[in-house]
C-alpha cells in the first residue's frame, strides 16, 4: 500500500466531505479512493469513517489521525515544494475566492498583472459574495470582507474599505440637496445590505457617531444593481469609495453629506491553515497585499 496516497485520500475525503469530491481534486476515480481508504482502515486496524449516503463522518479514531495527517502531510509538501522552489518557478493551479464587487472592478486586474510577471499560473477566479469553506471547495485564498470567525484559516489584514453617500447630480437637482443627515428619513435612499444594522444606517463624523433610521426605495446585494441605479438618478445611495473613485472623479456621481461616512468595512487575504502555503500562493498575497492597500478608498 501507497501510505502517502491513502494518507492524502483519507485527509482530502474528510475535507471535502466525499470521496467523489475527493477523487475529482486528486485526480483519480472514486473506487481508487475508496480502496485506499479501506487499506488504510486494514493497515491501522481501526475504522476511520462512517459512510453515510451523503456525507463522511469521522470516527473517534479517524479524527485523531486526521489531526495528526494533515500536519505530517503539509510538512512534507512544503519540502518537497522548497526543492523546487530553489529554481524560483512560481507556476501551477491558484484558486482564488472574493466578493463580485471589488472582483470585478479590481481583484481581476490584479490576477491579470500577476500572471504578467508569472505566465505559467493558471488562475481559476470565483467572485460571489457569500462566504465559501476554503477547505472544502479547495480553494487556495480568498479576499474576505469583515474578519472571519473561522479559526482554521490565517488571516492577513488588508485595510478598511470607506463607505460615502453619493447621489447624480440630477437626483440632486430634481429633489435639492440633502443638508442634515436626518433628512435621508425622507429621502429616496438606495443601499446595499451590508450597509445597514437592522433598519439603520450607521454614520460617524469624526468621533461622533449615529444612526439614522431609513426605509430604503432600494435594497439589493449586488454593488452594480446600487451603482446604476443610483447614476439613473434614482436617490441617494451608500457605496464603497474603491468603487465609485472614477465616477466622482467624472462627475456622474457626487458626495453627500460630505462630512460624515459609513462605518467602513475590514479587508482580510485568508488561507486555510491546514494547507502548506505553496510559493505560488505566498508570491500572489506578497503582490496583492500592497496593491489592494494603494487601491483608493482603503486605509
């Protein structure tokens, strides 16, 4: 028995919750996993995992040898990846994960540069924004917004994104301007749902902070949905300054209520801490970090 091949079977089926799921990441069919798990149950001479219809659930047994795999496993890829990281190659698959809004005004700029100075990464780009398992969808990094509350992945701050009031001027025009915060109570206001706590939007000026209650015209999930709503005309609107830096600079959109913000929201790269952190992933956070921060709009 290959003990490194059913180690990696037992450790991927358990991440990924299949051995179907499993098989597909390491390029073998589901019996070939299925087989090296069993001879890694008759090799340890205890049963591993309970096979349920749809999901693998760990014994007492298996879930000491997964702790104890998973780690062994991550040593010796990073030493086999230090060998070949002595010719300075940085290469291969980079899976990455990030919310659709700054993806795609931002993040996929940044993995066309990279590929730039590296050609031979292949990048498979995700953007949605609902959070994934990064382990389980074995995914190698991904750009979180608020901090994760998942011990099992690292995490490297990026900044706080600032989040401003904006209308057109010809919303402006049409229904003057807004001069006191209180005034967005009876204004048209157009948010995302990240914006609000409860039915509030929460300002700051300074030190001082408030809360004003609102009953949006529009509330949506999806920052383009907000931002052309909000260049038609439409009212008054939150938005992140990363994504409407240009427009403002255009004069399609202007600030309102210049004084005060939004509660910004926190930027996080994270990883799973159970995976070895290849030269290809370390090289991607190492440029994307400082690139995000110069990004107008995060501090």
């Amino acid at each position: 028995m290959d003990l490194a091949a059913a180690l990696r079977a037992f450790v991927r089926s358990v991440e990924r919750g299949s051995m179907t799921a499993a098989a597909t990441d390491l390029g073998v069919s589901q019996p070939a996993v299925s087989k090296l798990l069993r001879n890694l149950e008759n090799h340890v001479g205890a049963k591993l995992v309970e096979r349920g219809a749809r999901v693998l659930r760990l014994t007492p047994q298996g879930a000491a040898l997964y702790e104890a795999a998973g780690g062994g496993l991550a040593l010796i890829d990073a030493a086999i990846e230090g060998v070949r990281g002595d010719g300075g190659a940085i290469e291969g698959r980079l899976r990455l994960h990030g919310p659709a809004c700054i993806g795609e005004r931002h993040l996929h700029g940044l993995v066309m540069q990279f590929q730039d100075r590296h050609p031979r990464v292949r990048v498979e780009l995700f953007l949605d924004n609902h959070p994934i398992d990064l382990v389980q969808e074995n995914v190698d990094l991904a750009l979180r917004m608020e901090r994760p509350a998942d011990r099992r992945l690292v995490m490297r701050r990026i900044g706080y994104s600032r989040r401003i009031l904006v209308a057109s001027p010809d919303y402006l025009a049409r229904h003057g301007p807004v001069r006191r915060c209180e005034e967005l109570s009876e204004a048209d206001v157009i948010v995302t749902n990240a914006s609000l706590r409860g039915d509030a939007l929460p300002l700051r000026r300074g030190k001082e902070r408030t809360a004003i209650p609102l009953r949006p015209k529009l509330t949506t999930n999806n920052a383009q949905v907000l931002l052309d709503a909000l260049k038609a005309g439409r009212g008054v609107g939150t938005a992140q300054l990363l994504l409407v830096a240009e427009d403002l600079a255009q004069g399609r959109l202007v600030r309102v209520l210049p004084d005060y913000e939004i509660e910004p929201t926190e930027f996080f790269l994270v990883y799973p801490s159970s995976k070895y952190l290849r030269p290809t992933v370390r090289a991607f956070i190492d440029f994307a970090a400082p690139a995000l921060r110069r990004i107008e709009g995060i501090f």
